[in-house]
C-alpha cells in the first residue's frame, strides 16, 4: 500500500499543474474543461480523506470489537482506541490500512458529482 500511495501523490502533483486555466479569455470553457474539474475536485477530495483517514480506522476497530465481542469491550471510546492501535501496531497501523481504497474512492466519486456540476 505504501508503494501504491506514492505513486498515487505523485501522479496527483504532477496533475495539478495542468488544472490553472479553466477558462478562454472569452469566458467560454477551454478545451478539457470537464476533465481538470473533475481531476481538481477528486484531488481536493482525497487528500482530505488521506488526512482524515485514521479517524475510519479507529471507527471500524471499535464497529468490530462491539460486533465480535462477548462480554468486556477491548476499545472504550475514540482516543483510547487510537491510542491502543498506535501502541501495538504503530504509527503506520493508525494511518494506513483502508487509505488507497479510501483516495480511489473520494477521486473518482467526489471528483464526479463535484466535477460535473456546472459553474
């Protein structure tokens, strides 16, 4: 996942150097107008899920403990979870799993329903 996220911050660098002009100096939409905005709104959206993604983490650890538990619950509430995976798995533990699935979605959903709406 590390190798895959790389190349996935990467690519979405290099692409939004493409993504300045929007707009003809008539006003009208310059050519490849759809693309850069929805290219542009999957952009934004992921790194906000990139930055968010730990929290989905810790939810999903304490939705599977309640569900599989019988008895004493192992997570308690949200920075105890947090700080239970950060102490037995890492760092990498907190902020990785589920983060490419996570960006591919938000690129291609986001970046639709927001890049396709009409300005």
């Amino acid at each position: 996942e590390g190798q895959c996220l790389a190349g996935y911050f990467l690519a979405s660098g290099s692409g939004l150097a493409g993504l300045a002009a929007t707009r003809g100096n008539d006003g009208s939409p310059s050519r490849g107008y759809v693309f850069r905005e929805v290219a542009a709104a999957g952009c934004t959206a992921s790194w906000a899920s990139c930055l968010f993604n730990f929290t989905d983490v810790a939810k999903v650890r304490v939705q599977a403990a309640a569900s599989t538990a019988m008895g004493q619950l192992p997570y308690t509430g949200f920075s105890q979870t947090v700080g239970r995976i950060v102490r037995e798995e890492g760092f990498r533990g907190l902020c990785l799993p589920g983060i490419v699935a996570s960006c591919l979605r938000d690129l291609s959903y986001s970046g639709l329903s927001i890049g396709m709406y009409p300005a």
